[in-house]
C-alpha cells in the first residue's frame, strides 16, 4: 500500500512540475521581458531542490527523536494539507493569470479545428479497371500483426514521440535525459557504495547536504550568466564545467587508499551539480523558448517519461553490477554516458551557431596575455 502511495505521490510530483516548467511558466511571463521567464525558472526549481533538501532532515529528526510512526503520520498529514494548499494556488493562478485563460481557450479551438478537419476530410474514390465499381481506397483486408502495428502507429504514445523528435531542441533534450543514467549522485546505489567503504553515515549526510547546497546555488548563479552567455552557450559552459568535476571522480578509481577514493568520488559529484542544474535549467528555457505552445505539453511529457527511462535503466545497472567492489565500472558507465550528453549538447550548439568559440577573442586574449608577460631581455 505504501509503495502504490508513493508512485501515486511521484507521479503527481512529475506532472506539476512537467505542467509548470514547460507550459504555465511560459504562459505567466508572456508580455514581461525574458529575464521574467528566466527568474521563474530558477524560483520554481529552488523550490524543488529546497523541498527535497529539507524532507529527508526532517524525517531523520523525527524518526530519530519520536518514532518512525510518528514519521510516517506527519507526512501523511502534511501531504494531506498540501493537496488542498496546492489546489487553492493552482485554481488562484487560474484565476488571477488571464494569459492561462486565453491559452487554454486558444488550446480547446485548436482541438475544435482538428475534429472538424477530421470530419470534413475527402475520401478518395478511384475506378478499378474491369469493374463498375468505386474503390474508396481501404486496403484489403490485412492480418492481425498489421492491424496491431497500424494501431501502435496511430496510437497518441507513438504521436507524442514523433513530435518530441521533431523538435529543434530534441538533441538538448536527449542529452538532458542522458544524464539520469548515472550513479553518480548521492542516491541509494553510491550511498551504499560509501556506507561499504566504511564512510560514516553522518559523513555522508553532510555530502549530500552540501550537494544540494550546491544545487540551490545554481538557481541564483544561472539567471545572471544567462543575461551574458545567452540561454545556449550558459548550457554549454554549465554541462562541461559539470563534466570537469566528474574528472574527479573518475580519478578517485585509480586512488589506492579507499577513504580518499570515497571523499574524492564524494566531492567530485558535489562539485558537479552547480553545472548540472544551470544545464538543466538552459535546456528547460530552450524548451519554452523554441517549442511550439500547442507542442509544448506534449514534449514535457515525453522529457519526464526518456528521464524516468534512463533513471530506471541506471538502477537496473546497479541490479546487474551489484557487488560493491565493481562500482568502478558503474563509474565509467555513468561517466561515458555524461560525456556522450555532452558532445551531442555540443553538436546542437556547433549546428545553431556554426562555431564553438570565438576563435577570435581566444587570438586576442593570447596577445594581451604576453603584453603583460615580461620579456626575456627584462628579466
């Protein structure tokens, strides 16, 4: 009962926050300058992050100065509250926002349009030589295989993955879902990794504090390189700064000594997730920014199921390489996959821009560098 409770809870999770980042964020801010959007995702986020930094504190204090079925009644209580808190906000937005008013409006004559579309369609008739007969086009009657395959292929499932390809930014998206197939963060599979090693629980609390921490610092920095960088190079510098703190952790595999290996893996990951929620963020913006507004929930959606794909996979790795001795291999797993993430994030922005850099600033920057530079005969 309590696992059905908490896939109901996560799924409800996952559509208010599929629903306000790709569709009533962009809807709020419309007729505001961009830097609104940009701030509202950064709030939205450090909402999350706050909430899943503060749960897991609260629950150990209670669990460990009341009892875990203390526990378990505060939050069944507190989410009982929230629900309704949440309804009572969502229907004030509704409301108080009329640009959601008009959107909705302009969603429902679109759905009008395409019925009536569907309807008033013409059905081919061509003449079949040696009959008299019309022939309306239908194909003969076909096998159950085929029936099946042509319903798939009609399905809305098939629909809503045929237009997330489609997009502009599908190859930002990919490499955005690319990156929930890791174990290099601070879930059940690296925990118990460092709990083996011998690394003390509340050691690891506080990694996983500073983590979050770190996080959080994330939606404070990204609205002000995005005002300079622009949305897709503030990806770019975001998700290699994220992949040079992984180096860390790939180093920590070929340290002796397993405690500094542990702190090493520890805070290479801790270090990462400033560049890894600034990515997250870039590639949010470029969604709202570049996604069509009658696309525009259909591609969130998609987004969220490719990451609980990948999410999944990651654990169903774990399943396979299961002895704690080969987390290494999970290791350079997770670090190809962020690195294959990365050169496809550099593909779409190379494919956009037509250059990476500005070769010319780098030339510049040289020179300036040896002006400064004493030369031999002063030294």
């Amino acid at each position: 009962m309590n696992a059905i409770l908490c896939i109901v809870s996560y799924l409800q999770h996952v559509f208010l926050l599929a629903l306000l980042a790709t569709n009533r964020a962009v809807v709020m801010s419309e007729g505001h300058p961009p830097a609104v959007l940009t701030k509202m995702n950064s709030v939205i986020r450090g909402i999350d992050l706050s909430s899943k930094l503060l749960s897991p504190v609260i629950t150990g204090l209670i669990i460990s100065f009341v009892s875990l079925k203390a526990s378990a009644i505060t939050f069944a209580a507190w989410a009982t509250i929230t629900a309704w808190v949440e309804y009572w906000l969502f229907i004030s937005v509704y409301s108080g926002v009329p640009t959601i008013t008009r959107s909705n409006e302009r969603r429902i004559l679109r759905s009008r349009t395409k019925q009536v579309e569907g309807r008033d369609a013409p059905v081919s008739v061509s003449i079949v030589p040696g009959t008299e007969e019309g022939y309306t086009g239908n194909p003969p009657s076909r096998t159950g295989i085929l029936v099946i395959l042509d319903r798939i292929s009609k399905s809305s499932f098939v629909g809503a993955w045929r237009i997330y390809f489609n997009q502009e930014v599908v190859l930002p998206g990919v490499s955005l879902a690319l990156l929930f197939f890791t174990v290099l963060s601070f879930g059940t599979l690296m925990t118990a990794t460092l709990q083996w090693e011998g690394i003390p629980t509340y050691i690891i609390g506080i990694g996983r504090g500073i983590s979050a921490t770190v996080g959080l610092a994330a939606t404070l920095v990204y609205p002000l390189m995005q005002s300079r960088l622009s949305t897709l190079r503030t990806g770019l510098w975001s998700f290699w700064s994220q992949w040079s703190c992984l180096l860390v952790c790939v180093g920590s595999i070929w340290v002796k000594k397993d405690k500094i290996a542990s702190y090493m893996l520890m805070a290479g990951v801790a270090a990462s997730r400033l560049g890894l929620w600034m990515f997250d963020l870039a590639v949010i913006q470029q969604m709202q920014d570049l996604v069509s507004e009658s696309d525009r929930c259909v591609v969130g959606g998609v987004q969220n199921s490719l990451q609980s794909a990948l999410d999944l996979m990651a654990y169903l790795l774990g399943i396979i390489v299961s002895n704690p001795k080969d987390f290494w291999i999970l290791t350079l797993i997770s670090f190809s996959t962020v690195s294959l993430a990365g050169m496809l994030y550099t593909i779409h922005l190379y494919r956009i821009r037509n250059h990476i850099f500005h070769l010319e600033k780098i030339l510049l920057l040289n020179k300036c560098l040896f002006k400064l530079l004493p030369s031999r005969g002063n030294v």
